[in-house]
C-alpha cells in the first residue's frame, strides 16, 4: 500500500476525488496543485495509516517511515532548503483532515523544524531575528499544548509576566532579545512539565507532531463533535505536512480566509476576512477582528486580483462554493486550502438555484446539493418588525435567523442550564468560542461573541448547525467572575434575556417577539425541482385550522394526522369530557358526549375547509381518561363544584382510572370498544361536518383512523359500528360523501398480522412513536434517564425516537407494508394506501427509508414539510 502523497510544483499524486484517503484538505491540496494554482509543496498521510495506528494499538505501520523520509526529500528539493538546516531552514506545518470537514476540533502544529541551531539561521537569512523567534516560541507552545500535553495556559502565563515586566501591552511590543528570552522560559516550562528538554533534531519533532495529530483523532473534542455531527464510518484522519508559508513577516504579507459566494444569504460575492502581518490560525481563532476582503483591493490590489482569479477558477472546477484559506508571504500569494462550503440553508438553496441558472449543475445535482434539515434555516422565526425592541448594540452577521434566551457565560453553564430547565431557551454569551465548547454550544438557542469574524469557530460552527449567532460584537463587555455583561450602558446578569437577529448582527435587550416565514423566491424554486422529482406525497399532523393552513403554504398535500384529543381539551370542552367520564351510565355519558359534539364538528368543518379537499386522516381520541382529571386535591375539588358533584365521587374515580402504565393502558381503540358511544360521536362529527362542508359546494375528502389495534377483531368492530353510523348518516343527507376508514400500526403485533388487519382497513399509517416505544420496550416519555447514555455508550448510533431504527422496527414496517398490500390486493383487489405519522416522518434519514419500503405518503409537522418534501426528493435521485 502507497501510504504518503506527494503535491506541489503544479503536480500531485492524488486527486479530489480521493477524500477517503486523503481526507479533504488533502485531496484538494492535491487537486489545487494540479490545475495550476499555486500550493506551498507537502504531502499526505492516508487516513489508512491512522486507522492502522489504532488496529496495532497505536503504532505506525513499518513503510511508513521510509516514504515519508523521501516524501520529505522531494519537498526540499522543490522548496530549495533543507528541513531544520542550521542556515536556511526549510519549515513545515502539520495538520490533520478527515474526510468529512471537523472545524477546530484537531491538532494544527507550524513552524515544525525550528531548533537552536536553524533559529539562528532563520533569523540570519530573513535578517528579521524577531520574526524567527517569535515562530519559534510559537513552536514550543503549539507542540507542547498538543503534541505532548503541557497546559498552554502555562507558557501563556510566562508571555503575560515577561509583557509585565517589559511594561508593554501587545505581543508585538515585544523585542527579538525579548522573544528569544521567551524561548528560554518556553523551554524551561516544557522541560519541567514533559520531563525531557524541547526536541533539537527537526525529525524528532515532525514524528512527534504527527503521532499528535492521529492522537487527536480519539480525542474529547473530536469524539464529541462526531456524536453531535452524527459521523460514523470514517477511517480516521489524515496528516498533511506542507513546507511552511509566513503571513507574518512584515505588512506585504498577511493571511486570510474567504467563501467564493456569501455563506449567509449565498449572494455570488467575495466574501471573507483577513489580517496583515499574521499568521494561519489568527483569522479564525477570532483573537483579532479581522478586516473584510473587499479591503485587501486597496492594501494590495495585485494578489486581490490574483485571488478573484482563483476564485473564479476554483469555481469552475468543482462546480460549488468553495472555502479558502490563503497567505501572502512578502507579496506572493499561496493557497493552503480550499473546501466545499459550509453555509446557512438560505444559502445552500440560493447557491444551488443560481448554479443551475449559471449552467454549472443540473436540477438533480441541486436538489442533492441542499441538506434537508438545512431548510430549517429559511424556516427559522424572524424578528417580528413590529415589535418594539430596539438594537442596542451591532455585531457581525455570522449565522441567520432570531433567537432570545437566557444568558449564560461558559459552555458548561450552558449544559448544566439545560440539564436543569430544559425548556429555557439559552442565550451563550462569550468573547469567542473554541471547540471545548461545543456541547454547550449546540444547546443554545442562539451565539453571541464580542471578539472573531465571520470565519471564527463560533460562526463556521453556528452555521453548520442552523444556529442564529452574532459575533464580533465588540460594544459589550464581558465579566465572566461576576457574571455579567454590559452593553449599551446597561449591564446585564446571567439568566436575564437578551436577543440577537443573526442576519443582521443586532443585539437586543430582553426577550423579542417573532414571526414565522414563508416559502418563496429560490427556496420555492428549489420546492418546485424536489416535487418534480419525488414519488411520495407530503402530508401534515395539524389538528387547527390555523396549523393545516400553515402546512399547505408549505406544500402538505393532506394531513396524515389529526389528533382529535387536543380538542377536548378547551374551556367548556373539558367541563362536558369530565362529565362524560364521571357519567354513571350510558345515559349520563350521551348526554355529556352531545354537549361536545358541536365543537368537535366545528373543528372538523374548520380542517375540512382549510384543506379545500385534500385527504384529511382524523384518528379517534387516544389518550388514557386519566389525563382529562385533575390528580390534585384543589382541582378535584373545583371539578366537583363545576360539576355539582361530592368531590368523594371525583376522587374514586381518579382512583378507578389509576393505571400503572397507561401508555399501555385504557387508550386508543380500547376506548370505544368498552364505550362505543365515544367513537359513535365523533364519526357522527367527522361525517355530519363533511356533509355541512359538500352541502357548501366544496369538496372533501375524510379518512377515519383507528389508533392502537394489536388484533384484526379491534378494528372489525369498530370499522363496522362506523361504517354503518357513516353510510346512514350521508344516506339521510342526500348529499354523497366520500370516506375511508383505516388503521394504525403502532402496535408490533398489528404489524405481525398486518395481511389479515389489511382486509378490514383501507390504509395503514405507521404510527412509529408507539411501534417504537413498544418493539425496543422505552417509554416514550422516560427515555431520558438513559438515552444520552446509551448514544454515548453507542449501544444505539441514534435516539430511536427522531429517526427510525432500521434494523429493528424498519423489519416490522416493511413487513407491516408488504403484508398489508398482499392481504388487500387478495381480499378485495386494490392498492392498499400506506403512510407514517410518527415524528419520523420529518426526519430525513427516516423518510429515504419511507421511500425504500414503497409507502405512498409521510406526514409530519408542518414546519417539516418542506424538509420531508426535499427529502423525499433526494431519496428518489
Ligand atoms: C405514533 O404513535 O406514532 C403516533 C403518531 O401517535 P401518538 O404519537 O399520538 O401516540
Ligand atoms: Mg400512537
């Protein structure tokens, strides 16, 4: 096996397409040198060699040494220096790149090749001894911190008392006789701390520092960031070593960061940051504000226009946006990397819309090109404009839509907030962020930094996650020991809300009302090309008028479910559903049951109308009884007194209810079995509000659903008491009335006999919340003591509960469709119509497993339509 690639010189032995083994910047690396753009020679470790190092117990593999030695050779002859030579040093930089783009999340160690002796030599040849030891303090620090484990707050500590005593402020006050008094005291530190004196031979360390770079691969920050990214299957990393390129040898050289287009709105501009005089990490690591690209066209317009040429032919080659990195030595410029895009939804679909009409892409291609989940960005709340809240403080834009929380200082506040109060929206206030701080970041509702640009970890990260962040806000000022910020004159304590427009860059105090959006422009474009290309239909769980009308602007083409229990929940509702339930015989219970009945088919007539004759699935009330009483003692009290009833009788009944387990209790078709008046009810409201509507000309399309069935005799039953209550109830209209009446799987054993329940039911729709709280035996509502656990733990790779597990309850789905269809077509010759309903039917994974096992439609909320309609989309290519 071929272990090292070789790039540079407009050469390469690898290619983009090689990502798997070269991990990303890697390929490119190679793609870039080969199509003529200019690339600092280097090359790749596979990320083979990194899987083999962990299979051997972390041990490289024999040959790798011998080609890397002459991988080495070749670069110090394009390069025309020796590495670590005493007099002209070649210098080189190690870096990890996986397949898949992790931010920040591992080891970075330049200026690989400095000694004692090449410092000199260094300093010598660039006659700019400052320059050479500041590289090399930044050496012992890199490579201590992450190479051998020294605390980096300890040479940090040693740079802040010799500042002190010199009595300057900034690192650059700083003498060459300072720095190289610097490297002493680095050295002394990492020689207490490691043991062992700082590596003098240049070979010593490059081995060192790629070893840390594998190392990195298992590491916190590396593991974590591939839980929450979901990543799996990845060999591991690969190293790049590249001879070394300086942006901080005075102000004709500099370095930056830039996105071919805007990764915020996808506007085809330049859109970037850069510093001068600074080196690789400094523009990310949002330590120094940067300034915008479009400036470099004044400080140095030869390399902008050089850039805007790479740009352009960077584009032209990879057919997408692209991410680049770039540093300009004494006026010459270099590429270091470039990347596909991470960028906001927004973004993602105006990008891929544009390069269709550029002609780059064609409709499939873009389609392919948006992540689903992505489009919860365009979908994302907007500030309401008519709210009062003023802007009292301005940041960057870095990641797009309207958050308000609480504010907390630190990641771990964050995640012990969450822990505490999940259901507080939490607003993480920090002057930048760094990859430690990822978990707490991912719980905030929103980012907001005072320091970094638009490329710093903060705002690549928030993007990538859809998250609203501003940084850069450098008007507000920080207290972390006392916990609190102050902006605009007003200072503000942790746990006080504050709100951020992450499309703007405003800052606001307090807790800020928002507006939902809409679906036009590129995005409906896009919509458009997906529907084209799906084969399963769209529908909603909407159980208001106001939800199923949302759900239609975003393309629902039915509701999947209606969740009738939500509609006795009301204020007069639940007085007439407590009665009911308190009813000491059927009597008493018809005659609480016709009280509710007005409302019922007032809601229905309100659905109907809103979805103009779409099919519309109304499932019979679910839940246990219990959950319409009150369980404490004052509100038994007052359910007694509304009632007119010894509050002795409420109590006794609240008792009888009593189960231990309801979620496999008294629910579902349980109910109208034991009291059929119940679901006579609300047939005669389903079926009385679709004749009201057909009798108003319009048209309508309703479909009964029967939740919770484990046996065949379950639905016959109650099928047939509402057919009959159906057929006679459109008989006596003289207006004619199309319905159907189906079932729920969402019980193993449904799925099991799913031919023979097929027979009494003209579709199925899986309800995948209780399939899978029933088939893996989790309660649905417990799951929190050990689910996060059981992730981390990877005894399952995802929560079964947002996204199906394919392995285990996918068989009963497909079983459940294939049964279904054959027990349908054989007893009465027809299609048997097979949806889902659980909260899996947004969720994109789920929905290309939807598409696979030959369903007709996926219903979920509507915020997710658009999502599931794309999903669908791709899931078809
Ligand atoms: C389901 O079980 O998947 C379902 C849709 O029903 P509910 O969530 O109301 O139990
Ligand atoms: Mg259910």
């Amino acid at each position: 096996t071929k272990y090292v690639y070789s790039f540079g010189s407009g050469k390469a032995d690898g290619r983009a397409d090689m990502k798997e083994l070269l991990g990303g910047k890697g390929a490119n690396l190679a793609e870039m040198s080969s199509i003529g753009i200019p690339v600092p020679p280097g090359f790749t470790i596979t990320t083979e060699v990194c899987h083999d190092y962990y299979e051997a117990g972390r041990k490289l593999p024999e040959s790798v040494k011998p080609e890397v030695e002459a991988a080495l050779k070749k670069v110090e002859e394009q390069v025309g220096k020796k590495f670590g030579d005493s007099s002209d040093p070649l210098l080189v930089s190690v870096r990890s790149g996986a397949a898949l783009s992790m931010p920040g999340m591992m080891n970075t160690i330049l200026n690989l090749g400095l000694t004692d002796a090449s410092v000199e030599g260094l300093a010598k040849k660039t006659d700019n001894p400052r320059f050479a030891y500041d590289g090399y303090r930044r050496l012992i620090d890199m490579f201590g911190s992450t190479a051998m484990g020294v605390e980096h707050e300890l040479f940090e500590h040693e740079l802040s008392k010799l500042k002190d005593e010199k009595k300057v402020k900034l690192d650059t006050d700083l003498s060459a006789a300072d720095l190289k008094e610097l490297v002493k005291r680095y050295k002394a530190v990492y020689e207490k701390a490691t043991g062992e004196p700082f590596p003098q031979d240049p070979k010593d360390q490059l081995w060192k520092a790629i070893m840390a770079v594998f190392n990195s691969w298992m590491g916190n920050k590396a593991v974590e960031y591939r839980r929450i990214e979901r990543i799996t299957g990845l060999k591991g990393t690969a190293v790049n070593v590249q001879s070394m390129v300086f942006g901080n040898t005075g102000t004709n050289s500099g370095t930056g960061v830039a996105f071919t287009r805007d990764p915020n709105t996808g506007e085809n501009t330049f859109y970037g940051d850069y510093l001068i005089n600074a080196q690789g990490e400094d523009v990310v690591a949002g330590i120094r504000t940067p300034e915008p690209i479009t400036r470099l066209h004044e400080e140095m317009p030869k390399v902008y226009e050089q850039l805007m040429d790479i740009r352009q032919k960077l584009e032209k080659h990879y057919k997408e946006m692209q991410d680049i990195e770039f540093t300009v030595e004494d006026g010459t410029l270099f590429m270091l990397q470039t990347r596909t895009g991470k960028r906001t939804g927004t973004s993602a679909v105006r990008i891929a819309v544009e390069l269709v009409k550029e002609g780059f892409i064609d409709e499939k291609a873009a389609i392919s090109r948006v992540n689903p989940e992505s489009l919860n960005h365009l979908l994302l709340p907007q500030l309401d404009p008519k709210s009062k809240n003023k802007p009292v403080a301005q940041g960057i834009a870095a990641s797009p839509g309207a958050a308000s929380g609480k504010i907390v200082l630190t990641a771990e506040a964050a995640v012990a907030h969450a822990e505490k109060h999940p259901d507080e929206p939490i607003m993480l206030v920090r002057k930048e962020t760094s990859p430690e701080d990822v978990a707490g970041m991912h719980l905030a509702k929103g980012i907001l930094t005072s320091t970094g640009g638009k490329a710093s970890h903060a705002a690549v990260v928030a993007r990538g996650w859809g998250k609203p962040c501003v940084v850069g806000c450098e008007a507000m000022k920080i207290d972390e020991k006392a916990g609190t910020i102050t902006i605009a004159g007003k200072t503000l304590k942790v746990g006080d809300y504050l709100t951020i427009n992450g499309s703007t860059g405003d800052v606001m105090i307090g807790q800020v009302e928002t507006i939902d959006p809409s679906v036009s422009g590129d995005f409906a474009t896009l919509m458009g090309w997906a529907d084209k290309a799906r084969k399963l239909k769209v529908r909603t769980n909407a159980d208001t008028p106001a939800d199923a009308a949302k759900a239609r602007e975003f393309g629902a083409e039915g509701i999947g479910l209606c969740r009738t229990e939500h509609m006795f929940f009301g204020d007069e509702r639940i007085v007439a559903m407590r009665k009911m339930i308190l009813a000491d015989d059927v009597e008493g219970r018809k005659a609480a049951l016709a009280q509710l009945e007005p409302f019922q088919k007032k809601d229905f007539v309100g659905i109907f109308e809103a979805m103009d004759g779409l099919p519309v699935t109304i499932r019979l009330l679910d839940p246990p009884l219990h959950e319409f009483l009150p369980h404490d003692e004052k509100g038994q009290e007052t359910v007694a007194k509304e009632l007119g009833i010894p509050v002795q009788k409420v109590k006794d009944r609240v008792e009888q209810l009593h189960e231990f387990n309801p979620m496999l209790g008294f629910r579902g078709c349980r109910l109208p079995i034991v009291y059929p008046e119940i679901g006579d009810m609300q047939v005669r409201a389903i079926i009385s509000a679709a004749i009201d509507v057909k009798k108003a000309g319009k048209s309508v399309l309703p479909e009964i659903m029967i939740p919770l069935i484990g046996t065949v005799a379950e639905l016959k039953i109650l099928k047939e008491r509402a057919i009959k209550l159906a057929d006679e109830l459109i008989a006596a209209s003289g207006v004619k009335v199309e319905y159907l009446v189906g079932t729920m799987i969402e019980i193993p054993r449904a799925a099991l006999v799913a031919d023979k329940v097929a027979e009494e039911a003209q579709f199925f729709s899986f309800g995948t919340n209780d399939l899978t709280q029933m088939t893996f035996g989790f309660s649905r509502d417990d799951i929190k003591s050990f689910m996060g656990t059981y992730l981390k733990e990877k005894i399952l790779p995802v929560d079964p509960f947002q996204s199906i597990d394919v392995e285990g309850v996918g068989q009963l789905i497909e079983m459940g469709v294939k049964k279904g269809r054959e027990g349908r077509k054989a007893k009465h010759g027809e299609h048997l119509k097979v949806g889902i309903c659980g909260e899996h039917g947004g969720d994109p994974d789920s929905v290309a497993f939807c598409h696979k096992v030959g369903m007709d439609y996926v219903s979920c909320s509507p915020f997710r339509v658009p999502i599931a309609r794309l999903a669908a989309a791709q899931a078809s290519l």
